[in-house]
C-alpha cells in the first residue's frame, strides 16, 4: 500500500489525475487542483521557447481561466522533494495560504503535504 491510500478519496483523485498527466504527456511534472465546487484542472509542465510554467502554475491558470473563484487542494507529481515558491504563490494567491498541496513522487505515493502558505 502506497501512502495514497490513507488520502480522503477526493484528494487521491488528485493525485492520480497529475500522476497520469506526467505519463501521459512524458513531462517532469503532473499537478492537479481542485476548485470550490469540486470540478478538478490536470496539466503537465508547459516548456516552450516563449513560455515556461511548471505543472502547478498550469493547472491553477487553468482553473482560473475556467471561472474558479478559489481552491480546496494541489497536488504535484514530481521528483523535487519540495514546492518552488513560485508554484505556491499562484496556489496561495486562488486558494489562500492555507490550501493544501500534496507533492508526490512518480509512483504516485505522497511523500510531503504543505500549504501555499
């Protein structure tokens, strides 16, 4: 049993949604987020000449560009062993300091949750 497995069931969705994006799309990160009415935003890093944005950042403009006014919780597929700040300020900045993200490695098991606080 993975750590994922004591997860409220809301969470783990999270969690498996950026887990998918980062395979899918054969990017370092996966991140998903869930706004205040429970509808969820994947996205995987975007790295383009014009445009970087890491996981996090994408699926919180996402979000927002979908009409999210805040947000419940993050979750980020990574092999960093924690957040930039960068990706907890835009968490911080559509869902409070306070907002929980949930950083786990590639195999899905969640090693850290911290805040965007």
């Amino acid at each position: 049993m993975t750590e994922t497995s004591g997860l409220d069931p809301e969470d783990r969705k999270i969690v498996t949604l950026a887990r998918s994006a980062r395979a899918r799309n054969s990017v370092p990160e996966g991140a998903a987020v869930r706004d205040e009415t429970g509808r969820t935003y994947v996205a995987g890093t975007v790295a383009l000449d014009s445009l970087r944005l890491s996981a996090l950042q994408t699926a919180v403009a996402m979000a927002v560009a979908s009409g999210a006014t805040s947000l419940e919780a993050a979750a980020v597929v990574t092999e960093a062993d924690t957040a930039p700040e960068a990706d907890r300020a835009a968490v911080r900045d559509l869902g409070g300091t306070g907002t929980p993200i949930l950083l786990a490695g590639p195999d899905g098991a969640v090693h850290t949750t911290l805040t965007a606080g």
